[in-house]
C-alpha cells in the first residue's frame, strides 16, 4: 500500500513518500547573484565554484517505520578536487558502486534540523546512474540519527507540513 497520510495544516490527503531536494549548494547562494554566471557552473548533478569548490548532488534517505520507500532528501556534499574528478569519470558508468566512498561535508540547510552545514558525510556512488547516496556521520545531530534509526510517518507528515506549510504539524 502506497504511503499516504493527512496534512495536519491543510486537511488534505497526501499520497506518496514525501521528497525534498536543494536546487543548488549554500554555497552557491554565498555568490553574489551578478558574480555567479562567471564565478559558478551549476548542473543538476553537480557545481564547481570558483574552480575550486566541488560539489555533487546525492540522497539522505531516511527510512520510515513500517514503509518500503524512504523520505528523501535531495542534498548537496562538498568533494575534494581529486574526489569530484573520479566522480565525473564514472558519472556516465552503469555500475559504479564499487568506487568510493568520498569524504565529503554536507552544503545544504535542512529547515526542519538545527544547523546541518558542514555535517560530516560520506558520498556512496550507486549502479544504474542513481544519484549517490549520501551517508552522514554516526552524531548524535538529529538529522543522523534519524537516518541511522528511522523516524515515524507522523513526523515525515510534520516534516511535509513545516516545509510546505511553513508550520509544525
């Protein structure tokens, strides 16, 4: 059975699993908007900065008690030049697991968690052109428990409320 569940702010029934995802860096937003033609290269997948800021687009999926699919964040991990540059090789291979994983820190702002800039990660390339996932430090950060132990669909729900809403559920 699909995940479905009642927004506590709307009223409305929500089918499908809730996903969120960072159109660019921080880092990116740090540029002034007249300098970021010449100073930023922003792909779906990744952004160079400065042509020394290295950036790729990945998953935080945190599982859901009781349900198959994960909440998904759609978050963006700093790499090392070298890192970046191996992701790039591989960036059009069908299985590509086996490289990795890349140290990296995270670069996007997760609204419902206290600050999550430059949380520790690991960026796990995955077969089949999936976007890496994205695996954060074991910290007691709210965001890294969750995705080590789960959190319920009563808080995917209030999550979902906050970010579409702008209120807790």
């Amino acid at each position: 059975m699909a995940f479905e569940f009642v927004c506590a702010v709307c009223g409305e029934v929500h089918k499908g699993m809730p996903a969120f995802h960072a159109p660019a860096p921080v880092s990116y937003y740090l540029v002034p908007e007249a300098e970021r033609a010449e100073r930023c290269v922003l792909g779906t997948d990744d952004c160079i900065i400065d042509d020394d800021k290295f950036f790729v687009h990945g998953r935080i999926e945190i599982p859901i008690h009781g349900q198959s699919d994960p909440f998904v964040w759609g978050v963006w991990a700093s790499l090392s030049e070298a890192s970046y540059y191996q992701w790039g090789e591989n960036f059009e291979v069908e299985k590509r697991a086996h490289i990795g994983p890349f140290f990296g820190w995270l670069n996007t702002q997760l609204a419902p968690y206290p600050d999550t800039v430059a949380l520790k990660t690991r960026v796990h390339l995955r077969n089949d052109w999936l976007r890496p996932y994205i695996e954060l430090e074991p910290t007691d950060h709210p965001l890294a428990v969750e995705q080590r132990e789960g959190m319920s669909a009563a808080r995917a729900a209030e999550i979902y409320a906050q970010i579409m809403h702008g209120e807790q559920g």
